[in-house]
C-alpha cells in the first residue's frame, strides 16, 4: 500500500527556516517524480515544488522560487522542502504528492506568525 507521512511543520515566526520531510512506501521512490502541495486557510490548494526521479529537474511556484528548496533522498525513500524567510502568508497545511498513482499524506501545518 502506498503511503505518505509528512513531518517537519510548526509555528514559526516571520523570517524563520523549518525543513519539512516525506518519507515514502508502497512504490519504487526514485522511479517517480515528486511533489509538494499546500492549502491555506481560505485558499485552494495550490502546486509549491516539483522534482523529477534524481532530482535533475526541480520547479517551483513564484511565490517561492529563492526561498524553498526541494530535494530529495532516493536511498531514504524522502523528500524534503526547505523553507527558509518564511512570511505570514506561507501559512498553510503542506501535502507531500506522487502525482503518477495520485497518492497523498496526511498534510504537515505550518503556522508563520509572531
């Protein structure tokens, strides 16, 4: 069965950095592309990052672009987003994604405030 579990959220002030993980099961990891999505209050959900098997290619959303960073650790079975000069408005629950058999986690918050 293929499973997702995110970890990595919390409440942060404005300007601080929180590294969210995903680890993987249920499929063969580095054969598939990977994303992170994520929901804010009032908002639909909305792509955030993408990458490819090995990481060669990696996309993100403009709102983010030289602020988050996916990456991925085939040998773990994880994918990472880091988040650094996060603001008010990154709040939002955070899903890790496998697009090709459109499987899901459970979401990670993260809550920017002062």
């Amino acid at each position: 069965q293929r499973q997702l579990v995110e970890s990595g959220g919390g409440l942060v002030q404005p300007g601080g950095s929180l590294r969210l993980s995903c680890v993987a099961s249920g499929f063969t990891f580095s054969g598939y592309s990977m994303t992170w999505y994520r929901q804010g209050p009032g908002k639909e959900r909305e792509l955030v990052a993408r990458i490819d098997p090995y990481g060669d290619n990696r996309n993100y959303a403009d709102s983010v672009k030289g602020r988050f960073t996916i990456s991925r650790d085939n040998a773990k079975n994880t994918m990472y987003l880091q988040m650094i000069s996060l603001t008010p408005e990154d709040t939002a629950m955070y899903y890790c994604n496998a697009p090709f058999f459109n499987a899901w986690g459970q979401g990670t918050q993260v809550t920017v405030s002062s």
